[in-house]
C-alpha cells in the first residue's frame, strides 16, 4: 500500500499541469516577419512589373516584324501592278490590310495603332537624292522595358526601317532621320 500512496503522491502534481496548445502572439509576430521578409526579398528578386514588360516588348517586336514583312510584299506587289514600274510603300497599317498583306491590322495596348512615317532619303553626301531609294518607311512602337537607356535621351522605340530592312532598338529620333 505504502507503494500505492507513494505513486499517488508523485503523480497528482504532473496531473494537475494544464498544457495549452497553440502558439503565442510573440511566436505568431516573428513567423510573419520572416514570412514578410522573405516574399519581400523574392519580389525584388523576380521583378514582376519587369518581367511584364519585357513580354510585352517581344510582342511589339513580333508585330513589327510581321508589319515589316507585309510592307515589303505590298512594296513588291506595287512594282507588278504599278503601270510606271514605281513601287511606293503603303501609308499605313491599314493599307497592309486593305491589300489583304496582313489578315488583322496589329495593335498596341490600349488600342493604339503602330506609327508609319515615310522618310524622304538624303543623298549620302546630304545633298539631294534621286531615283525611287530616296522614298523610304520606317514603322516604329515605343518599348515598355528600353534596354539602352539614357539620361536626358528621346524616347526610345522598335524600330524596322525600309532602307536597313533590319530591326533595332533606336531613339525615335534615330529612326526617323533621313539619313541612310
């Protein structure tokens, strides 16, 4: 019995204990500052706003490759139909469509139509040029995420020009000049 009263004695203390489950509100704070910290830390590194741009970006490109694609068949399709043998550019987008180069007329965001600005050529030396090379295209879109730039500089755009036949980054400046 002495056994019996001895284990009672020792065990009522540990069966009086209450545990409480859960967390404390000090335990709670420091687990959301870390969380905190670290989604900080891995939007900075991700830089989504970023990433959206650059995306946005290739679009602008794609398009004005495919832009840039129809002007030269609508060029070529110009010197078949033209009765002088002058090939002429189209005006706009919308004359890539009218002539069925292109199935949809591309937009920008916002429903903004890509610019088209028809450059008259310098000869190289600056003087005057002639013949049907000095009447040239230049179709451009201004970029969300500009790779070169600058301080103080123009608005930098993707631009494709007729007399390069290339694509690049340029300041809007640039590919509108009328030097070749």
């Amino acid at each position: 019995m002495k056994i019996k009263s001895t284990l009672k004695n020792f065990s009522s203390p540990i069966s009086n204990l209450s545990f409480q489950k859960g967390f404390t509100l000090i335990e709670l704070l420091i687990v959301i500052g870390i969380m905190g910290i670290l989604s900080t830390v891995v939007l900075a590194a991700i830089n989504p706003i970023k990433k959206i741009n650059q995306a946005k970006d290739a679009n602008i490109k794609v398009q004005i490759n495919q832009i840039a694609g129809a002007m030269r068949a609508a060029y070529t399709s110009s010197i078949i139909q033209s009765a002088t043998g002058t090939p002429t550019w189209p005006a706009d987008v919308k004359a890539l469509v009218t002539s069925k180069e292109l199935q949809a007329e591309p937009l920008l965001p916002g429903d903004k139509h890509y610019d088209v600005v028809a450059l008259t050529m310098l000869a190289p030396g600056g003087g005057a040029c002639t013949g049907d090379d000095c009447k040239q295209i230049a179709v451009y879109a201004p970029l969300n995420d500009p790779t070169a730039v600058e301080e103080g500089t123009s608005l930098h755009v993707w631009c494709w020009r007729s007399v390069s036949g290339k694509s690049a980054e340029l300041k809007k400046s640039e590919c509108e000049s009328t030097t070749p």
